[in-house]
C-alpha cells in the first residue's frame, strides 16, 4: 500500500534508474571511443558502438512509455524526457564518429585525438554525476560545480578546435587530408556539445524546481 501511494504521488525512482542507465551508457560509449583510438594497428570493430547506441535507444524508448502509463511523474514530462534524448544523442552521435573513423583509418594512419577525448570523458563524468544526484531532489547550489565545470569543459573544446583548424588551414596538409579531419574534429565537438546539452537540462530543471 505504501508503495502504491508513493508512485501515486510521484516517488517512484524508475524515471531516476532509467536516466542514470541512460548515462552509464553514454559514458561506456566514450570509455569505447578510447579503445578504439588506442589501437594502433587492426580494423576498428564497430558493433560495440551499435549495441551502446541500441542500448541507449531501449531506455529512450521505455522512458517515452513510462511517460504515457504514469499518472504523475517525480519530474515534469517535458524534463524528463529533453534529458532522456540528450543523453541518448551522446553515445548516437559517437557511433558517427566511429563510423567515419572506420572509413578513413586506413588513409591516414594513426590520429592523435587524445586532448580531446580528455575533455570528453571528463564531461561524461561530469553528466553521469549530475544524472545521478537528481533522484535526490538537489538544490542547485549542489550541481553549480559540475555544471560550471561542463561549461569549462566545452571552453577548453572550444579553443582546441580552434587551434585544430588553424593548423589544417597552414597550407601544410593535402586537401583530402584537410576535408576528412575537420570532419572527424567536428564530429567530436559534437560529442562535447551533446554532454553539455544533457547538463543543460539537468541544471535548467534543477533551477525549476529550486
């Protein structure tokens, strides 16, 4: 009977359980993409990505679900499911760049993408922690570090790709080269806008109901 009343009244933790699954598999999808860039020789294998993007897929679709068979919800509809998507576009949008890794690894040999791919895990730890404390109705003070600490995060991408494109613009590399590492730089820029994106709904939502 308790529990009857607690998911009447909106205390059911499913929506939270789903959410931070949702973000363990968008950080699973990056801890992937640096596996992936480790190996310096062999064909890439892009089923992993696949089955974290299917993975992420399920989830969005079961909170999409649970939305249409839950009387009240812990968080408003609209909330929880721009988080759901958001989290959803980050392992999506990597499985891209593998893809596109996949295709051009044999023409340029060994990319050096580390410096990025710091600043892209540090944001999906950064996501995942704010996923996981809103089951505990923080008050915003509690997310402004993580959230000010994203917003370095994609400070920092942002210089980078700015000093990436000046030297692919130096007149130093082949055309070909130029047109397909702007391509996969952009790509993971992406990746870093997707991780804000997600604390920009978590922290919005916080500050709604704070």
């Amino acid at each position: 009977m308790i529990n009857a009343i607690r998911r009447l009244l909106g205390y059911d933790d499913k929506f939270f359980a789903l959410l931070e699954a949702s973000a363990a598999e968008a950080q699973t999808s990056v801890h992937l993409l640096r596996d992936l860039l480790r190996r310096a020789d062999g064909n890439p294998t892009l089923e992993e990505f696949a089955a974290t993007r299917r993975k992420g897929k399920r989830i969005t679709e079961e909170i999409s679900e649970q939305l249409c068979k839950t009387f009240v919800t812990p968080l408003e509809r609209e909330d929880i499911e721009a988080l759901s998507v958001a989290l959803y576009k980050i392992p999506k949008t990597i499985e891209k760049f593998s893809e596109k890794y996949a295709c051009c690894r044999a023409q340029l040999g060994h990319l050096d993408f580390s410096r990025q791919l710091d600043l892209i895990e540090q944001a999906a730890a950064a996501v995942v922690t704010m996923t996981g404390r809103l089951r505990h109705r923080p008050h915003v003070e509690s997310l402004q570090d993580e959230n000010e600490r994203l917003l370095r995060l994609e400070g920092d991408a942002d210089r980078l790709i700015l000093a990436l494109v000046r030297d692919l613009y130096s007149g130093q590399h082949e055309p070909l080269r130029v047109i397909i590492l702007l391509d996969l730089h952009e790509t993971l820029e992406k990746v870093m806008d997707r991780c804000r994106d997600a604390g920009h709904v978590i922290f919005q939502t916080v500050l709604k109901y704070s």
